[in-house]
C-alpha cells in the first residue's frame, strides 16, 4: 500500500502478512481522496476510522494535514502496526483497540469524517446499527463513508447519501 498524497505523498508502507485484513486498494483510495479533496478543508477536521486495519486511511488522512484523528480495530497487531507506523513517519494518529461499534456506543466526541470499513462478511444486519451509532458522533455538517463488498446495497438507509462502485468495492456516503 502507498500513501496517495501529502507529506508522505508516494511513501510505501508494507504490512505484515499475518495481518487479519483486506486494505483499501490504493486506485480505490486514490478515487476516494479526489472526491473529498474538493469537499473538505483536512487542516480543519476530526477523523474517526473504524475498522481501520492496516490504518491505510487513516495515514492518509494524517499526512494532509488532518489534526485530530482516531483510528479504532480490535485487533491487537493492527492496533500495534498503526502505533509503530503513525510514530515512525510522525504522524498524528490515536489508535484505539476495541471492537468498533462498542466504541461508537461510549464514545461522546464528535467528527466531522467517519469513515467505516467492516470486514466484507459483516452481517448484514449490522449496518444499520453501524449507521445509527455512527451518524449521532457526526457534526452536523459530517459525513459517514462506509466501504463495502459491491454486493451490499445501502441506499435504502436512513440518510444515505449516494454511493460510488470501484471494481468489488463501494463507498456509501451518509450525512
């Protein structure tokens, strides 16, 4: 993985492969960045990135300038690797290990980006759940962007957006 843009702009990160994860592909990240480049000020905003895995996102987030960012997995080794990565390239990243819709239920800040990316065999039923937890942590001109398997339909929520597909992945956007 690399990160896209920024102060790290090109920088390769390799992740250990005992890593129980699946990345944001960089032409997916790339794509998805391009989208928020033209929506957002990233000196300006508090991040939450759930599910974050690798921390893929959330470095690139930080190296745009983003001040206030909290990534959250359950993993104990990914939480480690964001740690290690995040001090290494000095970035400033606050990785929390806990299950991330546990999270959502006690934390009480508020963010301008959530960005969710749950295991693509996440139940389904749980999206909903995700939704509704994380829309009440968004400020109120926030928005959640959650990544998913294509197969996964989303507009049907409660303020959904519009979505954009890339290859097998969707982003869905809620406000």
């Amino acid at each position: 993985m690399r990160i896209i843009s920024g102060i790290h702009k090109g920088r390769k990160i390799v992740a250990p492969k005992q890593l129980p994860v699946r990345p944001t592909t960089d032409r997916s990240k790339e794509a998805l960045f391009n989208i928020l480049h033209h929506q957002l000020d990233f000196k300006e905003l508090h991040v939450l990135d759930l599910f974050s895995g690798t921390g893929s996102i959330s470095y690139e987030f930080a190296s745009r300038g983003v001040p206030h960012l909290t990534a959250v997995d359950q993993n104990k080794q990914c939480i480690a690797f964001i740690n290690k990565t995040a001090q290494n390239l000095n970035l400033v990243i606050t990785p929390i290990q806990k299950e991330s819709l546990h999270f959502l239920q006690a934390d009480s800040n508020y963010y301008d980006v959530i960005f969710a990316d749950p295991p693509y065999d996440f139940e389904e039923t749980y999206y909903g759940k995700l939704i509704d937890l994380a829309l009440k942590r968004l400020k109120t001109e926030g928005q959640l962007i959650i990544e998913h398997s294509a197969k996964i339909k989303l507009s049907e929520l409660e303020r959904f957006v519009h979505s954009r597909d890339y290859g097998s992945a969707t982003f869905s956007f809620f406000q």
